[in-house]
C-alpha cells in the first residue's frame, strides 16, 4: 500500500511547511495556489521530500470559510504515521525548538516517537532499521519495546 497524498487543512501553511522540513530537510513546494474563487479566498500548496511522489497537500484555513476548519479537527484522524530518516537529527531539531514528543519504542527494528505540530496534529514518526518487512511491523510487549528508549535518548 503506498499513499499519494495527505489533505490537511492547517492554520498557517508556513507553519506547517517549517515543521515538516524538520522531518525531511529536503521538502520542496511542488506546486501552491492563492487567490479567488466562487467559494472565496483560497490559498494552498503540495509538498513533498524531494523525488517523492507521495506529498502533503496543505490548505490554508484562514483563506477559506472557518467551518471547514472545525469540521476537520479531530475528525476520525488519530495521527499521521511517517517514515522518517535521522531520527536523532530530527529529535535534536525538536529539543532546539522546543517541541514536545514522546518515544515510544527503541528496538532493534525500528524507533518510534509520537509529536504533534504548532497547529495540534499529531504524527507518529518511524525510522526503520531494516528492510525486511516482515520484521518492520513486528510488536513486542511494553518491556521489550521501552527497554531501548533510555539508551536511544543517551544517544541523541
């Protein structure tokens, strides 16, 4: 299963561009929009890791009618799940600005951390440590997978 896009109607575009170059320092604006339509003001742009073909198409609430924004706020959306790579660049990123996040998992496949960005979403960021898929989804109990955490966060 692969994800072409993720929809996201946000506060502030910048905002939400600055946080996720945090994530993958070479995001790019593939293609952005600001200006009028039967529907009012509107302002967005797509973003993606450059090369990607998977992107963030962002919009921008104040442009647009508010009740949209409060129609999409905790609307069945947990989380976004990422893959990311340099988790210890990225959680360095995070300390120097101030950003809140949780590790929740240290393992030999994978380290997880949950934060969420300026604007309240939340984002479970993955790196993984190998390709076999198999072994990339693999859960262990709460001791196994804590147990690394300590020694992950040493490190950083």
């Amino acid at each position: 299963m692969r994800i072409e896009h993720i929809n996201m109607t946000v506060v502030k575009i910048e905002d939400t561009i600055k946080f996720l170059k945090m994530l993958y320092p070479t995001l790019e604006i593939i293609n952005s929009w600001e200006g009028k339509t039967e529907k009012g003001n509107e302002r967005w742009a797509h973003v993606r890791e450059k090369g990607s073909d998977s992107y963030f198409a962002l919009e921008q609430a104040d442009f647009m009618d508010k009740t949209r924004l409060k129609m999409n706020t905790f609307h069945g959306v947990n989380h976004f799940g990422l893959i990311v790579e340099g988790m210890k660049s990225i959680i360095k990123s995070f300390n120097e600005k101030g950003i809140k996040y949780s590790v929740a998992e240290a393992i030999d496949e994978r380290v997880r951390v949950y934060c969420f960005d300026q604007h309240g979403f939340e984002y479970e960021l993955i790196e993984y440590k190998t390709d076999d898929v198999e072994t990339r989804f693999k859960y262990y109990n709460d001791v196994d997978g804590k147990a690394g955490v300590k020694q992950f966060l040493q490190n950083v």
